[in-house]
C-alpha cells in the first residue's frame, strides 16, 4: 500500500480508547473488510479527503443521503439558517414546507410526521400500525434492515413459520417474538404466515427494493401480493423506503411499483445529509399520532428548522427536470464499465443495480434473497475493495451493502472508477 496512514491510524488508535470499536455505528469499523477505516477530514462534492490527505473518488455517500454529493452548496448555503437558531422545540414554517414537498411528491402520503433517524420513523410507523389494527404481530424479511429498534433486530429461524429469536443482545425474547420473519420475494412463506397468524398481523413491514443485504429488487409480483395479503387481512403495508425514497425517483419505489402501502418510512436522502427520518401515510392513519390520536411519538429535535432547510433545498433540487435522467446515465455508465471488467477478466461476479445504486457481488449464482447474497465471497470483495481504496476510490466497506452514485460525479470519476475496478479485477 503505498498511502500515507500514519495520521489516521493515530486517530483511529485513539479512538478505540474512547468509543466502542473506535466508532458510532459499527459497520463504518472496517469488520467487513478488514484494515483500519478511513478516517475522514472534509469532503466535497464526489470526494472525500482523509486525515493524511489522501483523496477518494466516494461511492458510500454516507450510506446514502448524499444524491447530490459532499457539501453541495445548495444544502450547504440552506443551513446557514444556523446564524437564525439551531433548534426551537416549536412550530415553524419549515417543516410545513418539508411536508409539503414530501406530500407532493410521495404518493400514499396524505400527512407527515418528520423525526430524526430511519430508526425512529420505522419503530414509529409499527407503533401506528399497531394502534391502528390493535393487533401486536409484525411481518419483516430476513435481511432486510429497519433500523436498530428491539422488535426489527430479529433474524430467521429456519423454518418458515417458525417465531425469531433476537439478532442482537439485549433484545428479550419474549419482544422477538412478536416479529415474524419470511425470505425476501418468498411469497409462499408469507401466505403461510398469514394462514397461521393473519388476525395478529398487524404490519408487514419491507424494503421494496433491499438495499441492506446488498442491492436485491424485488420479484415481479412480490409487492403486489403483500399489497394484496395485507388488504385481505386487515394488517397494514409499510413501505421503509429511507434508501429507495427520492433515491429510485420523487415518488420513492412506490411511484415506481404503483403498489401503494399504507404507511411510508423516509430518511437518508430526505435530510440533505442532516438527520431527518420521516414517517407518513394515508390521513385515516396518521390521525393516530398524537396530539390527534392515542400513538404517542415526540422528539426534541424532531422537524429540527436546519435538518428542515437542508431537506427542502435537496427536495428541489431534486425536482429539477432532468435530474433522475441524468443521474441514470452515470449509474448506467458506471455498471456498463463495471460489467466489461467482470466479463473480461472471468470473474465470478454479477452486478445488481436499480437506478443510482449497486452491489457487486462476488457470486455467479443470480442473488434474490438474503441466503443467496450471503453466499457471495465476502473475502473476495475485502480484497477487491482494498485494491479500489488504494487506487482512491471509496466503495462501501461490506459486501453487503449498496454503493450509491449522486449528481456529483463526474464522466471523469467513473471512468477513473472503471478504470480501478478493471485493475483490482485483473489482480485478483
Ligand atoms: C439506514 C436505514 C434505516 C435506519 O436509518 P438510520 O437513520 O440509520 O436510523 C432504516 N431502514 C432502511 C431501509 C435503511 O437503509
């Protein structure tokens, strides 16, 4: 390796002292791929540049919120609203604007309530759906990733229907136990789940495409039969689209679909790169949420005025003509590149892409659901993604994950990117 690390090895040294495995959120520890994680000193539109100055060509994109890159100024100039109050615990003109915006363009989302993570607004729209049906039983699929709440950690058992048991410590088994798990796109197993459960359930709750064991989409037909599952069983559809919102398109993956859920996760994206998360839905539903209905959600910083003016700059940027067609034509550039590297040099490899965000995966067997994508060669890919970040460029740190393609890159950058990954193909 022939970057210079001595400084971001001494901050990441440090920082094992203080926070647990050096970091906030453990995926960003490198565990996935091995080494010492990036540490990152600024960044500016499709780059970011680390404690020794090395500069990286950036496909994480902070896992996602960044569609228009680093420090866009539009967002950038929007928060310097901070010289008029950081935080205001009261109603401002803001965040009507934001829902405005949201409402506009989402099309099951008749009112909104923003928070400040994907976290809060998934284990509040199950706590609506809850309140709404009086039922207590939810429906997730494995791989699939809501956030960090207790009942949304829970893998598969092995069997179909069998109940879950927790995926992380500290989350009680009895809790688990009201979450139900089935295969991503196994349809089969979630009619099974509403045969033994159906007047229990009362949400299913999914990714519409699946981002977060990879980039999996979903099976023609899926979508429609949870919409159908749900409406015959009185149980609600959440769509968590905190990836897929304004990433897939203005309308998120259900303009897309045209299959409409009852209640719509937001996040990533609809911050600007601030922490918003936003939950919403059909009116009727929302009335739940206090002060109008029983469901109790509230938050200090909820509808944050800088998180506000970073979403509503980003949201109309984003609503310029043009703007998803441009973004396709750099992501289409990107996975042509990436797909002549795999052809030519043999690689047992396939590229999974929906719109501006992908997933390599190190498997020749095609990937639809969450056993599929774990037979990817996670080895493999530490090695490939170590050859890219020596050649500077910054793809996520797990096999599992999806990169993300934003405004900010340039023909330049992705040729550079092909480039590197044909390399770091050929060396393998
Ligand atoms: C990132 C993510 C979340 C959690 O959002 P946080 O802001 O990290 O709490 C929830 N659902 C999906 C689909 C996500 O990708």
């Amino acid at each position: 390796m022939s970057r210079k690390t001595d400084r971001s090895k001494a901050i990441f040294q440090e920082a094992q002292r203080y926070l647990p495995g050096g970091v906030d959120s453990p995926v960003r520890s490198f565990r996935g791929v091995g080494g010492d994680p990036v540490v990152v000193a600024s960044a500016a539109g499709s780059r970011i540049t680390d404690a020794d100055g090395n500069q990286y060509i950036d496909y994480c994109a902070s896992w996602g919120p960044l569609i228009l890159g680093h420090a866009s100024q539009i967002v950038v100039d929007a928060v310097q609203a901070a010289s008029k109050g950081l935080t205001y615990g009261a109603a401002t003109e803001a965040e009507v604007e934001l829902a405005k915006l949201v409402c506009g363009h989402v099309p099951s989302i008749e009112m909104v309530r923003f928070v400040s993570s994907g976290t809060e607004a998934t284990m509040s729209a199950i706590r609506v759906a809850r309140g709404f049906t009086g039922r207590s039983k939810i429906v997730k699929f494995e791989g699939c990733y809501h956030g960090h709440a207790d009942g949304l950690l829970v893998q598969a058992g092995s069997g179909v229907a069998t109940l879950s048991l927790p995926d992380s410590a500290g989350v009680p088994a009895s809790y688990a136990a009201e979450t139900l798990v089935a295969p991503y796109n196994d349809v089969d197993a979630v009619g099974a789940l509403f045969e033994r459960w159906g007047d229990e359930i009362a949400a299913v709750i999914v990714e519409p495409v699946a981002a977060n064991m990879g980039v999996v989409p979903p099976a023609a037909g899926f979508l429609e039969m949870l919409r159908t599952f749900c409406s015959d069983n009185g149980a609600l559809l959440i769509f968590d689209e905190v990836i897929t919102g304004f990433r897939v398109g203005l309308g998120g993956y259900q303009a897309s679909s045209g299959v409409m859920p009852d209640l719509t996760c937001l996040g990533k994206v609809v911050g600007g790169g601030m922490p918003v998360g936003a939950y919403g839905g059909r009116r009727e539903v929302m009335h739940q949420v206090a002060p109008l209905g029983p469901v109790y959600q509230a938050g200090t910083l909820s509808g944050n005025p800088l998180a506000m003016a970073a979403g509503i700059a980003t949201l109309t940027q984003l609503a310029q003509p043009g703007f998803y067609e441009a973004l396709e034509v750099r992501a289409v550039r990107l996975s042509d590149g990436i797909n002549a590297a795999i052809a030519r040099h043999e690689v047992p490899a396939c590229l999974s892409r929906v719109g501006s965000m992908m997933t390599l995966f190190f498997s020749d067997a095609p990937v639809t659901d969450y056993a599929s994508a774990r037979k990817a060669d996670s080895e493999r890919y530490a090695r490939f993604f170590h050859g890219l970040l020596d050649a500077g460029v910054y793809f996520p740190p797990s096999q599992f994950e999806a990169l993300f393609v934003s405004a900010a890159h340039t023909d330049a950058d992705i040729d550079a990117t092909i480039a590197a990954v044909d390399a770091a193909l050929a060396a393998d």
